[in-house]
C-alpha cells in the first residue's frame, strides 16, 4: 500500500515530463531527431530552425498558435510570438512584424 502511494504521483508525473521537451516544433532547433512532421531544418539559421511556411506576414497564414508568419532571410516563415528577447533563443531577437503590434523571434542580423 505504502509503494503504490509513493508510485502513482511518479507515474502520473512521466508523461508530462516527456511533453516539457519542446525540440523539432516551429522556431525550435532541428535537434538530433529532426523537427516534427511537416517541418523542415533551416540549416543555415544560427543553431538550425525548425521552419513551416506561410503566406502572408504579419498574420496567422496557416501558422500554429503561438506563432506568427514573418519575412526571414526573404522567405515567409512561421516564428515564434514572443514580448522581449529573453522570450527568443541565442542569436534570435524579438522584432515588431509588419502590420501588427506583436513581435516575434527572428534571427539577428
């Protein structure tokens, strides 16, 4: 009885830990596994860059939530919303995007 109660709240907790693992999303590093399904590497990011395309800066253009499509090295690209830099990865700032009053990380030039 003792073990179960010491067991159950680590095996409800697992599941949530594997999902803290944010690698391969959109704005993330390519990581060792590549980014997730229907993403593409950008290699020639600082630190690789998990990149989705989109149609239309400055709004959602089929972006996930939490990101917004801006214009990246002269492509439309999803980013990630962010409030300050500290929100961004190294060698990423977070800049105004055209047309909106949000920002988002993209890469410093």
């Amino acid at each position: 009885m003792r073990l179960t109660r010491v067991l159950f709240p680590l095996l409800a907790v697992f599941p949530l830990l594997a999902c803290g693992d944010s690698d391969g999303g959109v704005g993330e590093s390519c990581g060792e596994d590549g980014c997730d399904s229907g993403l593409s590497c950008r290699r020639d990011f600082p630190g690789t860059f998990c990149a989705q395309d989109c149609t239309a800066e400055g709004e959602g253009g089929g972006c996930p939530s939490g990101t917004l499509c801006t214009s990246q090295f002269d492509t439309l690209m999803c980013s990630p919303v962010c409030d300050s830099a500290s929100d961004c990865r190294e060698s990423f700032a977070c800049n105004g995007v055209s047309n909106t009053n949000l920002k988002a990380c993209q890469v410093k030039l």
